[in-house]
C-alpha cells in the first residue's frame, strides 16, 4: 500500500519504518484508550525531545524544530492510521458476502 503525503510526495517506508513504528507505538490508541508503549512497558514513553528545557532551547534553537518535526510525525502517522483502518473497513466489505443461516443450519459458533 502506498501513501502520498499532505504535499504529493510518495514516501519510502523502508526507511521511515524505524520512525513510524516509534510514533505508531507512542500514540494513542482509539480502541484501548492507551499508547502500545504504555500497555506493553506500563510506563509511558519519554523521549528526550519531549523534556526540553528553555535554557537548551536557547542554546540549541535546532531542538525546538526537531521537537516540532516529532510531532508532526506523530500527527502524520495518526492521520495515515486512520486512511488504512478506513482502506481495510472498505476492503473487507467488497469482499464480505451476507452469510444467510436457515433452520437447521449447522453452524461452528
């Protein structure tokens, strides 16, 4: 499956696995609730970016784009989650047939 971002452009998911698969696991989660990364360690997760210091801010203004590009990869991929939950809800319903049980029907329930 291939995604085009707000912009066009097609994104290589080889290389930005590693970075999605952080962002997929710090988010939360429509069903549970709960960020992955809190329901599997119990704890959540705490990235440096998330913690920075005024004072580092000032010395370092690249951390704060750094902190702003994060979050735009979080608020990326939970847009994209949402296309692909919405692509397999329509997948499955053009390939799902009506099941129609009779009286008399054996059935595995």
């Amino acid at each position: 499956m291939e995604y085009k971002d707000h912009e066009g452009y097609d994104n290589d998911w080889v290389t930005l696995l590693p970075a999605v698969k952080l962002a997929y696991n710090e988010i939360q989660h429509s069903i549970t609730g709960k960020s992955p990364f809190l329901i599997d360690k119990g704890c959540s997760l705490f990235l440096p970016v998330d913690h920075l210091e005024k004072d580092l801010l000032a010395i370092y203004p690249i951390l704060k784009d750094l902190h702003e590009s994060w979050k735009k990869v979080c608020d990326t991929e939970q847009i994209f989650i949402a296309e692909a939950k919405e692509y397999e809800k329509q997948r499955y319903k053009k390939n799902d047939k009506e099941t129609d049980f009779r009286d008399g029907d054996q059935a595995l329930v």
